[in-house]
C-alpha cells in the first residue's frame, strides 16, 4: 500500500464529500465522486471531476453497496478511496475487499477497524491495554432477563449501547429495572437498522460527564502523534452539535495524561491515519475511554484550525506511505475554535429531522469563517440521509473572540424553505453556562430547552412585512383580476386568480 | 387605506393600516406611521428599510391552505426567528365571522411531524392513555421517535398502516380526549 496517489474516488455525499475533494484539489488529484438516484444533482456530484450513477434510494441501495463503489473506482481508474465518515468508513470488510482489488483505502487497516469497531471487543483490548474504561457489562448481552441481572450488579442508571454503534444510534438511557425491557427492544431494533447487528451491551451511565475526545494521528512506519483535545459535551439526542477546540475544562497536566492515553489505545490497535479516541470525563477530570473512532470525525475543522494541520491531506500523506512530517514535541496550538452543525431539524419538536428543500441559502463568511455545507439553494434534504446541512467552523485568538465570531456568523446563516437549528444554536452559545465553559452532557435540557422562550423583539417587524407583502399580493391580484371580469362577493380578486389559475380554466 | 387584521402567535389581534405613497407603503398602527421601503429579493426574501433608516431582512412564506379563503396563515422570518402570524384584509375577517368561524382542530390527534416510516404501534385501540405516553414510533433518518399523547384520554384508532411511509401531517392515532369518552 504505498506510491503516490493520483485520483481519490469519494465514498460519500453531502458536506464531507465535498470537504475530501477540496483537498484532493489542493494537492492535485483527481476527484470521483459517487452518487444515489436522489443525489443526481447534488452538489458533491458537481464538484467532482467524475461521477458515477450507483442507482438505489436509500444508503443500503447505493453508498453502503461495496461492490457498487469498488466498479466505480476501477471504471475510473481512481486509486485510493476515501470513505469519509459514516456508511463504509468503519467497515472492515470493505477495507478487505479493497485490499483485494488494490485499492488503497485512505483509513486504517481492517484489524484496526475490527478491534476498536465492536465496542466490547475494544472494551476487551482498551482493559488489557491499560486504559480506563467505564464500568459494564464484559461483552454483549444475551436478552432483556440477563440484562435486568446484569444492571442490577453495575448498578443504575445504566445505557443500553448497539455493540456495533457509534453516532448515538442503537443507544438508551435506563433509570430502573422496570424500564430495561423496552429500551433493550429499541436500542436492538435500532442497532439492527443501523448497523445490521442487533448485540447490545451494558455500561454504567456517568452523572452528566463531559465528552471530551483526542485525535491521533499516525504512519505506517510506527510513528504517532495526538493533535490535542476536542470538547464535544454539548449533544442532542446523544449527537454532538457544538464542538470546540481547546477544552475550557482541560488543564495542562489532563491534556498530556489525555494525550498518552489516546496515543497507548492507537498503538494497541496498529493503528495508521487519523483517528478519535473518545473520553468521558467527571467533574474531578477523571477519565474514561469510550471508544475510538476509526475515521475522519465531522469535528475535525476545530482541530484544523487550532494546529493550522489539514488532517485529510495527512490522512492521503499517510496512505501513500510517506512518514509523518512532525514529531509530538513540534506540535503545539494557537487559539481557540469552535464548530457549531446546522441541522434540517425542529427544536421545538424535540429535535425531530425536518426534511424539505432549500429555497434560498446564503451562508456566513468573513474573517476566521469556514462554512462546510453539503448543500445549495435548491437541495432537498431528503428522509433518507442524515439531516446535517452544514458545518460551521471559527477560529478566534481567545474563547470568547472565537464565541462572539461564531454568534456573528449564524446570524448571518439564511436557509429558507425548512427549518433549521440555527437559531437554537445561537441562544446554546449565549448561554452564560456555554459562556463560562461549565457544562456538561446534561447542557441541553438541563440549561436550554429546544423550544425558544418567547420572544417578540422582531414581532413588529414580522407584522409589517407581512402585511405589505399582503396588501402588494392583493393589489397586483387586483389589477389582474379586474381586467379579467367583475368579482363575485364569495371570494377575493385575488383568490378567484389562484383558483383559476391552478384550474386552468381561464 | 386598506386594512389587514394580523392575529399575533399569543392570540392578540391588531390592525395596521396600509397604503401606497410613491414606491413606498405607509403602515399605520393605532396613531403611529411608519414608512416602509421594500425590495423583494430571489428566494422568497426581501429587504425592508424603515424610515429611511432601520435594515431588515425577511421572509415571508404563505402557509395557508389555498382553497380557503379564510386561512391567512403566514411564517415569517426576521433575524433568526420565525414568526406564526395569521393576516386577513379587514372585509375577509368579517366575511369570515359572518360564516361563523374556523374549523376545529381535532384535539386528540398524533399527526407524522415529517415524512418516515411506521415502526411499531404502542397501543391499541381501546387504550387508556395519559398525556406523555408514547403512541407510536416512527423512523425518520434512521432514528426512532416516539410521537406521545398531548393529554388524557382513549385511543380511538391507528390509521397508517404499520411499516408504512407516510408523508408529513398524516394522521397516525386519533384519541379521544377523557371528557369524551
């Protein structure tokens, strides 16, 4: 697996895509890019200097197809592939396969991916490995009557998590016994939907801990390095939704300790490119391994701009052999970002996707601005794929610059046509609690709810613009309807135009 | 002058006059005049500058339903927020009072708050429910949610069928609410 690499088929769609190819530009590449029927126009497919039809609707119909996307590189003559995040980016069988067909995949190796991809198998080495770990269940469990036993032996309250999971899917939160049975049948069904295996384990659930993760970074020639710590504790629905770089909770002292951890778990795997190992930490920065992410995270662009490193040209350095251009003691950061996900979703309605089609977008830019979106005015945000619309990236010279820059440019964020999280996202970062860097899981539903208090600065404007946006409607209507007959009293000049109108009658 | 009655998300009523003065409009609220000059812009958008002076964005998106003429319902957006207004010029709002007011809205009802599949039913008709108890599951983008009671009552019945797509606003269980039963 070495050699330089020439063209770079994308295993993906939507903003990631995008974000692999940019830098396949950069550095001279060749882009494929691969797309589903619904996809045809979208803008991954635009940007690629080829692109092959996959066919199918959903995921499993089109970029979870292994040899669907293994045609599409021999076709075009791609020699690498990078999976992005998500669908094949974890999958050992489809590294295999590449290996077979003499592909490089730009990730890690399938024995990477099989240690730290089944969490109770990473459980297993992280223990023999050293490293901490959150008390649970020693492997998955059988069914909901040995899971009540088991609980009751960790203790409550307890997450019932997919073996396979990752991203919060296949994943419950149980306060008491009489509660397992349900949650164990969700968090199966689900982890069976999402990952086509249904084994769940246990794991103690940690008092509103914070989630804090570690990239790494590493060559096939032994050398590994971490770029610091990301702070990711402000979830939904156990997704990350603003994430920064540095941690405001970590000091010098957890994030060396962090470091050497993260560093010891690579190494245990073998492993090669960039990675995440995740933590949770309490409040007395005790910390636990979670699980190590064996793939490029959404995240990245806070660590990006904090170590000034682009981690998809090093992941491509990586793949074609070359060694690492830098040792841990070069490395060192500067400033403070923070990366806020725009998502099609309500807050009001518990953060419910919320599909539709993007009628206008204008997106944020100015200084320290890196907007990654998937999408443009036009796009549908279909059921089918997930509802991440964009990623929205700062970088400030200290925590509060980088919060105030990051306010400044969600406000200027337009998407019209569905509902977005954007202006939940703005009251997140306004919160004192966000502001001072004190929060933790817990931060979403314990210090802000999805529905918006009320608030009527703007109610005055949204009255005028309505109603001279209705008085220049019914006057034009008007105009029309008058040089068509006279009206009848029933129904308005400018009713009885739509209703011809759409008739067809006139 | 033409007037439009603008009922605000809180239930309170307004009236606000306009007319036409050159390219600009004259909005009149109780003794106060504003002058508003507007310019639409692509996409649904558009730019209000008020009193020469104040700068707005905003969108105004029609929500109501087209065949009836009474439904002037309206989201608009200013700044980050979106506003639910409901404006009917002065003569509809009489004609409408006259018909003898809006439709009902069917209290007990679990509507698909966006296009998704059917997974599992959580009761049956006949069930007793109370407020916050989950009805029904649904999977939209690979998640599962579960759509709950808004009050107390009995199922009345399931109306999509399991492991079906449904588009968004479909209804999914009717419930009764306890007064009725």
């Amino acid at each position: 697996m070495s050699g330089p690499i020439q063209k770079v088929l994308v295993a993906n769609r939507g903003e990631i895509a995008l974000r692999v190819m940019r830098t396949c530009r950069e550095m001279g590449l060749g882009t494929v890019a691969v797309f589903s029927e619904p996809d045809r126009t979208a803008l991954h497919v635009r940007y690629a200097d080829e692109a092959i039809a996959l066919g199918g609707e959903t995921s499993a119909e089109s970029y979870l197809v292994i040899d669907k996307i293994i045609a599409a590189a021999q076709k075009t003559g791609a020699d690498a592939i990078h999976p992005g995040y998500g669908f094949l980016s974890e999958n050992p069988d489809f590294a295999r396969q590449l290996e077979t067909h003499g592909i490089i995949l730009i990730g890690p190796r399938p024995e990477a991916m099989e240690a730290m991809g089944h969490k109770t198998k990473a459980r297993a080495v992280m223990i023999a490995a050293g490293v901490p770990v959150v008390p649970g269940s020693e492997g998955p469990v059988e069914g909901p009557d040995e899971a009540v036993i088991e609980a009751e032996s960790i203790g409550f309250p307890i997450m019932v998590k997919a073996a396979a999971g990752g991203g919060g899917k296949g994943m419950r939160r149980v306060a008491e016994s009489s509660a397992l049975h349900a949650a164990f049948a969700a968090a199966q069904s689900e982890a069976r939907n999402s990952f086509g295996d249904d084994r769940v384990y246990l794991e103690r659930f940690l008092d509103r801990p914070r989630h804090i993760e570690v990239q790494v970074l590493a060559d096939t020639h032994g050398n590994c390095v971490h770029l610091f710590e990301r702070e990711c504790s402000i979830q939904r629905r156990h997704q990350k939704i603003i994430e920064e770089a540095p941690s405001a909770f970590v000091d010098e002292a957890m994030r060396k300790a962090m470091g050497a951890v993260a560093v010891q778990a690579a190494k245990a795997v073998g492993y090669v490119g960039a990675g995440t190992v995740e933590f949770l930490a309490d409040a007395q920065r005790n910390f636990f391994f979670l699980e190590m992410n064996t793939r490029l995270q959404v995240e990245h662009p806070v660590t990006e701009w904090i170590t000034g490193l682009d981690l998809v040209e090093w992941q491509i350095r990586v793949a074609q052999g070359e060694v690492l251009g830098f040792k841990q003691e070069d490395l060192s950061f500067e400033g403070h970002s923070v990366e806020a996900r725009v998502y099609a979703e309500d807050p009001a309605a518990g953060f419910m996707p919320a599909p539709g089609t993007i009628e206008h977008l204008h997106v944020p830019s100015g200084p320290y601005v890196r907007d990654d979106s998937g999408v443009s005015a036009g796009s549908e945000v279909t059921p089918l794929y997930d509802p991440m619309i964009s990623k929205l990236s700062v970088w400030g010279r200290d925590r509060a610059t980088a919060i105030a820059r990051l306010d400044r440019a969600l406000a200027e964020y337009k998407v019209v046509g569905l509902t977005t999280n954007i202006s939940f996202l703005r009251r997140a970062v306004m919160t004192e609690e966000f502001r001072s860097g004190d929060f933790d899981t817990g931060f979403v539903g314990d210090v802000i709810e999805g529905a918006a208090p009320v608030d009527d600065r703007y109610e005055h404007l949204a009255v005028w613009a309505a109603v001279a946006d209705a008085f220049l409607r019914d006057q034009k209507l008007e105009t029309q309807g008058a040089q068509r007959q006279a009206g009848d009293a029933g129904v308005s000049a400018w009713r009885r135009y739509a209703l011809v109108g759409s008739g067809g009658h006139s | 002058m033409k007037t439009y009655v603008v009922r605000l998300a809180d239930g309170e009523t307004i009236e606000v006059g306009v007319e036409a003065q050159g390219d600009d409009l004259i909005l009149t609220q109780g003794d106060v005049k504003h002058r508003l000059d507007l310019r639409r812009l692509p996409g649904a958008m558009m730019h209000m500058l008020v009193d020469g002076q104040a700068s707005y964005d905003a969108v105004v998106e029609w929500a109501g339903d087209d065949s009836d003429p009474f439904d002037g319902r309206v989201n608009v957006l200013v700044s980050d927020r979106v506003y639910a207004l409901d404006v009917l010029d002065h003569r509809r709002v009489r004609m409408r009072d006259a018909v003898g007011g809006e439709d009902e809205a069917s209290a007990g009802a679990v509507h698909a708050p966006m296009p998704g599949k059917v997974l599992r039913y959580l009761v049956e008709p006949g069930d007793q429910v109370v407020a916050g108890q989950g009805l029904v599951v649904v999977e939209a983008m690979k998640m599962e949610n579960e759509l709950a009671a808004a009050g107390d009552g009995q199922v009345e019945a399931l109306h999509a069928e399991l492991g079906s797509n449904v588009e968004k606003g479909a209804l999914l269980v009717s419930v009764m609410a306890l007064g009725d039963v």
